[in-house]
C-alpha cells in the first residue's frame, strides 16, 4: 500500500495563517493567489531575519514562481479550503469573509505585517516572483545546488519537490540559528 505523505497545520498555525490573509487581504486590493503566497514567503523570510522565528513557519518548495507553500496553493486551488472560514477565492481574486482577530499577533507581527504590506503591497505578482528570485536568495541558492535553476527559468519545468532551508538567512548569526532551530523542533 502506498503512504501518501502530506502537511497537517495545527489549530493555532491554521489561525496565524487565516488571519494573516484576512489582514493582507483587507490592507491590499486584488490580492491573487500568487501574491498572497509571495506576501506569506516574503513575512516568513523577513521574521526570520530580524529574530530566527518565522513568522507563519510555512514549508515553500522551488516551484517556477518562487518559493511555494505547496499546501496552501493546493488548499487556494482548491474548492474545499483549509481556509474557506477565513477568505473567498473568486475570480483570482482573495477577499475576507472575517473580521481580522488579532489575538495570534504581537506588536511585533503586525508592525512586520504592516511592512510587507507598505514595501511590497502594491508590487505586482511578477515583481514579487523577481524579487524572491534574486541571486543570493534562498530559493536562488536551492535552485542553483541542486542543478533546477535553467530547468525552471526555461520552463522545462514548473515545479520540484526541493524544500527551501531557511535557516540559510541566520548562518551568520549562531543564536538566531538557534532560536530557528528550536522552534522548528517543537512546532
């Protein structure tokens, strides 16, 4: 028989991630589903940089568009959403169905959601894509070592089943790799 492997968010990390789409959703016009998974990459690289903790502790893959949670573009193509109490997808468009609740958030989170917001919230899906492209980046690095990089930007193909190391933003910094390592250990 075959196993069939596959990624089971907790309560408390279903409703980081719902709200945190709620909050994007309502603070940005015409959020696409692209967007919205290069908005959640960029808050998860960025919370690792300032502190070693991400901030929705998403999985991303190199896929031809970027750094891709795979569950949720599954969960956002998808009629049946994980997430189907806290948004709607129609016509590629991300709206709120609830109020954003702010009881999963510090100061700190919101501050860093506000950020993304101002810096990259009017950027399009593209501009996005290039800049989690960018040499020196993680999903750049990945694609380069394992010999993807030509493959995906000639579009030979579209997706691989390469998990991206973020932990590869704090090597420089041993108690932010820390403080990485650990909450990744426990959540």
């Amino acid at each position: 028989m075959d196993r069939i492997a596959y990624i089971k968010f907790s309560n408390d990390q279903l409703e980081k991630i719902g709200n945190t789409v709620v909050y994007l959703s309502e603070q940005i016009s015409f959020l696409s589903k692209t967007k919205l998974l290069k908005l959640l990459y960029i808050l998860d690289e960025l919370s690792i940089k300032k502190s070693g903790i991400p901030f929705v502790n998403l999985t991303y893959k190199v896929w031809k568009f970027g750094p891709v949670s795979e569950e949720l573009f599954i969960d956002l193509s998808s009629e049946t959403s994980l997430l189907a109490k806290f948004i709607s997808n129609e016509n590629a468009v991300i709206t709120a169905k609830k109020s954003f609740d702010d009881s999963e958030f510090s100061d700190n989170d919101i501050e860093l959601m506000n950020f993304v917001i101002e810096k990259y919230g009017n950027k399009t899906a593209k501009e996005l894509v290039a800049y989690t492209h960018r040499k020196n980046a993680p999903w750049y690095e990945t694609a380069v070592e394992k010999n993807v990089l030509e493959l995906l930007e000639n579009e030979e193909i579209n997706n691989t089943e390469y998990v991206i190391d973020l932990s590869r933003l704090i090597m420089h910094d041993p108690i932010k790799n820390e403080l990485y390592r650990n909450y990744i250990e426990v959540n």
